[in-house]
C-alpha cells in the first residue's frame, strides 16, 4: 500500500494524471501544494478522482488548500499530523 | 531482512540534473543493498533512448554510467512499455535491455518496494 | 500522550528551499511526527535541497528562514541534518575541511549541518520504519 504524494498543479503538470495511472487498487493519494487545485475545479480526472474520494482514499492538505484561497469540493481534507498517520498506515511514500 | 529500494525515474535527460543525480545516487545505494530496482517512467525512458551526444550543451554524458549498473549487479531494471510506445521508442533503441513492464506490472512492482524514491 | 507505537522516520528533502514549497513541508511533517511522539532518524539532503545547509542564506525579516527552522529542530530533537558532499560541492555547499583540500577561500556549511557520502543515505534507509521524500 502506497501513499502517493503529488504536489503539481494538475494544470501545469502530467504528475497527477502519471500518479492515477500507476495508483494501485488500495493505495491513498494525497494532494499538496500547487495540487490541491486538483479538487477546486472540474478537471479531466475528476470522475476518477472522485471514485476515489468514495473509497475514502483521496486526501488533500488542508493548509495548502486555506493558503490559496481555495475550497475543496471533495476528498477528506487533513493536517499535518493526520498526514504522518497516513504516511504510517501506508507501507511507502511515492512523491510525484 | 534488507528493504527493497525503488528508484523511480521520471524526468527527461539534460533538461534538469535529476536523471544525472539520480543514477548517482541509484549506484551509490547498490554498494549497500542488493535490492535494488530501478523504474523508468514517462519521459524517464528518454535517460535510456542510446546516443546521447552532449558536447555541445554544456551537459555531462552521464549513458556510459548507466552501463555500470550491470557491472554493481543492479539487474531489476524496469521501463514502462506504453511510456515507450507513446514515444515511438523500440527496445532495441535503449542503451541497457531492461525490463519491459505494462503500466499495471509496474504498479504491481512499486506495491512490493519498501520505499520508493522518485526523481 | 501516545498510546500507538514510535515509528522512525527518515527524511529525504530533495527541493529547493528558496524556490519550492516542498521543503517546507518537509519541515512541517517533521514537527508533526516529533510532536506525535515519533522519531527523526535523520534528515538527508540531496539534489538542490542541499541548498538548505548554507549558513548565508539571509532572507528578508519577514520572510521564514528554512534553514534556521531546520537547524533548531535537529537541535530540539537530537537528530542528524546530512547533506550529499557530491551534490553540495556542486551547489557550492562547502565546509572548512572541503575548502582546504580544494583551496577555497570560504566555506559556508551552516552547523550543525554536516556533509557525508550517499552511504549515508543507505544506513539512514536502512534503519528506519518509513522513508518520506519532499
């Protein structure tokens, strides 16, 4: 189980639609930085990343989300210490 | 038990010095552990495409290192074979002869690694 | 406090610290495992996160100085700020020692930042739980 990393804005960057591709079936995936834009508007993933926000598998820095004016419409938005709790759950870290 | 290593190469040759340094440091960690695999991924497979000629970009030729890998015995060496595709790129075309994995394959080695580094 | 097991981390901040927000959520994590109870076996910089051991960076007084936040947690928590000697020499990260062999007039290694070898990297890998890059 791995706990993908992506810290690219999904609008400047292929890392997020690289990190969908290799995201294994009980992997999480959480959106820093410039990535939590991710969840703020309709993008080309979103159906996808929505399933897995469903699965209770997508999870975004709320910190990064406050610092760009920004609000979620989806995924469970987290703190730092929840992130080491994931980084724990999870066997390994992928930053993309 | 040692933990299995996976360095995972994302980033075109030249245009940044993360191919470079990466394999640096890939072989540096193979004198210290035999568990060792390598990923090419995306534009990371362009660090494999052969003739590499950088006299005149002011960049080290960092292919003849790549061949090293097999003399430290790093031998689980994996390239994304859609990645490839996309870029019009046959294996026949690489420097190494790697592993020619489908996108899932590769997924399914990264869930075996113990920690991943990704450049 | 805890009542879950003390995991070890190893961390491995590859990014610029002027330029990426990355290493500063490097630090951030830090402080939230430490404060969890956890353990930092130790920091490793590599790539232009070994920018973050230079004792001149001086930013504006409004601005946050990374390298000072790192270097008083590595002092707070008693661990180990290792930078690439390979990647610092080529960034121009140079301590006392480097700048005699290399006849360098200055060097300008932040303590207690230390300079080692990719080895390094291995036995930090080696002996920790997770491993987390930034």
């Amino acid at each position: 189980m791995i706990l993908h990393t992506v810290n690219h804005s999904p609008f400047s960057s292929f890392a997020l639609q690289d990190c969908l591709k290799q995201l294994g079936d009980t992997d999480y995936l959480l959106l820093t930085g410039d990535a939590v834009i991710a969840v703020t508007v309709p993008i080309e993933s979103k159906s996808y990343l929505f399933k897995l926000d469903q699965e209770k598998r997508l999870f975004v820095l709320q910190a990064d989300i406050n610092a760009r004016g920004l609000t979620a419409s989806y995924g469970t938005t987290i703190d730092y210490s929840d992130f080491v709790r994931l980084s724990i759950e999870c066997k390994s870290q992928l930053a993309w | 038990m040692e933990k299995k290593i996976g360095i995972v190469n994302r980033q075109p040759p030249h245009g940044s010095s993360d191919a470079r340094e990466a394999l640096d440091l890939s072989l540096a960690l193979s004198a210290f552990n035999e568990s060792l695999s390598l990923f090419y991924i995306g534009d990371g497979v362009y660090q494999l495409l052969a003739k590499h000629k950088t006299d005149d970009i002011l960049q080290k030729d960092f292919q003849p290192m790549l061949q090293m890998l097999e003399l430290y015995d790093v031998e689980q060496i994996y390239v994304c074979q859609t990645s490839l595709e996309l870029r019009n790129i046959s294996i026949d075309q690489l420097v190494i002869k790697p592993i020619l994995l489908s996108i899932e394959a590769i997924s399914s080695h990264l869930a075996l690694q113990d920690q991943l580094l990704s450049f | 406090m805890n009542n879950h097991p003390i995991v070890k981390f190893t961390i491995l901040v590859t990014s610029n610290p002027a330029s990426k927000q990355s290493n500063a959520t490097a630090y951030q994590f830090c402080h939230a495992a430490l404060k969890a109870g956890h353990l930092i076996s130790g920091v490793f910089f590599y790539l232009d996160g070994v920018l973050t051991a230079s004792n001149l960076v001086s930013p504006a007084t409004d601005e946050i100085n990374l390298p000072s936040l790192w270097a008083e947690l590595a002092y707070q928590y008693d661990f180990p700020l290792e930078v690439c000697v390979s990647a610092s020499l080529r960034r121009g990260i140079i301590n006392e020692q480097e700048a005699e062999q290399l006849d360098l007039a200055h060097f300008n290694l932040k303590t207690p930042f230390v300079l080692s070898g990719l080895g390094q990297l291995a036995e930090l890998s080696a002996n920790c739980d997770r491993l987390m890059q930034f």
